[in-house]
C-alpha cells in the first residue's frame, strides 16, 4: 500500500498564483475569511443517523457575530452558485456550520437549507492551500468534472461534490443485483489513468465519490475526487495509483473477475486520448496555471528528487531527471500521453 506523510505541508499562495486566480475569476473578496470562522465560542459532537461520531463538531457562534456570520455566508454561497446575485438568498438559511478537527486543513463545512421546500446544499470554507488549487484546477482542465470554487487571500471556499463516498458504496452497493461490474471497473480504470497523468495523489475510497446517472436501459459510473490536498506531493509513485490502495481492494478484485488485461489497456488508452483532447481545447488557460505551477514550491525537494527517478523509470525518460519541481514533473508527465 502506498505510503503517504503522517503531516502534510500547507503551502501558501503566493503572488503569481493569486495573479493567475485574479485572471480566471477565482479570487474574490469574500465578506468572512477563514480567520473569521475560528472565533465560534462552544461546539458539540456531531452523529450521524445511527449515532456513530463522524469526527466532525458543530460550531456556534454568539449573538450578534451568529447574525453577522447568517448573512455573509449566504453572500459567500450567492457569489459561489449565482455571481453574487443575493436574491437567491431571500429564502434561504444557514442550517449548521461544522469543524473537521482530523482535516489536514481544519475545514469547515457549511450546510444552508431553503426555507420553502426543506432542500439543503453545503459548501466548505478552507484555510487555502497551493497544492489543493493546482489540484482543482486540474481537476477542472484534465477531468470531465466541473470544479466551482473560490479564493480570497490564504482562504479556499469549494462547492459539495455529490455522490456516494466509495467506501459507502463499497460496502453497500458492489453486491446489487442492478450493478454492471463492466462499467464500474471500466471507469475506475480511466479514473486511475487521470490520477495518474496528473499525479493527484490519496485516492482511496474515502477521498472520491461515485456519482450514479441512470439511462433509459443502462447505468452509467463516474468517479470523482472529492479530495485535493495530495496533488503533486508525495514521492512516491504508488501514492499517485488508486490501483494499489487496500481501501479500493473490492473494485480491483471486481475488475480481476470481469475485466481481461486487453480491454484495461484499451480503456487506458482511451482516457489519456480523452485527456489529449482536453489539453487541446484548454491551452491558453492550461499553460498559464503550469507555468505558475513550474516555478512553484509545492512539495519537499527530496519528494520531487524521488518521484522524477520513479517517473523515469517508468517511462523510460530521462527528461524527467531534468525536472526540479513537481510542476515540472506534471508538465512532462502531460506530454508523455501522446507517447504512451
């Protein structure tokens, strides 16, 4: 099983990646930074339905602040889900706000309800971290996932990704009579391929989600990170591999009863052509982020020292060993896919 560091880093965001934030309309002023939130005055355990703790607290806040916080974190959601227009928030409120103690950045998350017809939505408000920006802006050139996200200074809001945590849907779903094994281990082939190009690493069952969309006679999968902290970190090639986690065991063991080592490389071949295509239609905005990322410290040395040797070897490219930053390990990383 990959290894991954007990503590990760948490790199700030500097200049040039605030410019390239500045110019794609990422970076915003936001009425309450991450600062803000830490100022809640008591907090309980948060259960889930079968009163398990789910390791996060909610948070309250006193008074006045408490009012305060209602309606600048409906101005944050108006600026996350519909350019700021507040009208959308006539009927809403904010139902909770809770604290991820565990979470390498501490996240909060924040469930808003409508009034009107009981539905409810969340966002999270993070303290920022470089390598989780390149993650999701990645995500949203390299993937067939739109990501919708936010900065402001050194702070990160993101929109809920929906779908079932793969754990969850490990345990509960991979014996449904309904499931196509096919399609599943299909996509999860192609979501190890993307993870792969782009070096996102942690991707065990518990950091992705599978989003289930049924059709006229079939269901269709996919696979979506839901967590981007480990971009381009690690230095280990397996950590990049969501093949080689034991938490994804049951789709491996899927995919050996179902899938023959041709059509795995057929749906490889696939993917990396689909993500060819998508660097095409992106260029402009891909070589700007990379040439942020090139020259940005987003990981140990002693990492990238290490992850260009493995990536070389297993290309058979000594332009890796030229690489010097985990940008550039992507980058190269990225124009091997018209190669292999």
């Amino acid at each position: 099983m990959p290894v991954i560091s007990r503590k990760k880093l948490i790199y700030p965001i500097r200049k040039p990646l605030q410019s390239y934030l500045l110019q794609y309309d990422r970076e915003l002023a936001l009425p309450t930074q991450y600062e803000d939130l830490l100022r809640y005055n008591s907090s309980i355990t948060l259960f889930d339905k079968r009163e398990r703790d789910t390791l996060w607290e909610t948070v309250f806040f006193a008074g006045a602040e408490a009012d305060e916080m209602q309606l600048s974190l409906k101005a944050i959601y108006a600026l996350l889900k519909a350019d700021g227009d507040l009208s959308i928030t006539r009927h809403l409120t904010i139902d909770r706000v809770d604290l991820c103690l565990y979470g390498n950045t501490k996240p909060f998350r924040v469930r808003i309800r409508n009034l009107v017809n009981d539905n409810f939505d969340y966002f999270y408000i993070k303290r920022a971290d470089a390598s989780r920006i390149y993650g999701l802006e990645l995500e949203h050139i390299l993937s067939p996932n739109r990501i919708n996200y936010m900065t402001s200074g050194q702070t990160l809001v993101e929109e809920h990704i929906a779908g079932i945590p793969g754990d969850m849907f490990f345990d509960n779903q991979l014996h449904d009579p309904a499931l196509n094994p096919i399609r599943l281990c299909k996509e999860f082939v192609k979501f190890n391929e993307r993870c792969f190009v782009r070096l996102l690493g942690d991707m065990h069952s518990s950091n992705f989600v599978v989003d289930i969309t049924p059709d006229f006679d079939e269901v269709y999968y996919r696979i979506r990170a839901i967590d981007f902290d480990q971009q381009s970190y690690e230095g280990r090639k397996s950590v990049y591999m969501p093949q080689y986690y034991k938490q994804n065991q049951p789709i491996i063991e899927l995919g050996l009863r179902y899938m023959t080592p041709e059509s795995v490389r057929q749906y490889q071949i696939e993917e990396r052509a689909l993500i060819a295509s998508r660097i095409r239609a992106e260029t402009v905005r891909l070589h700007d982020l990379m040439e942020v990322m090139r020259q940005d410290e987003i990981a140990p040395a002693a990492n990238v020292l290490s992850l260009r040797q493995s990536l070389a070897e297993h290309y058979h490219s000594a332009d890796f060993l030229r690489c010097q930053t985990m940008g550039e390990l992507v980058s190269q990383s990225m124009a091997m896919i018209s190669i292999h």
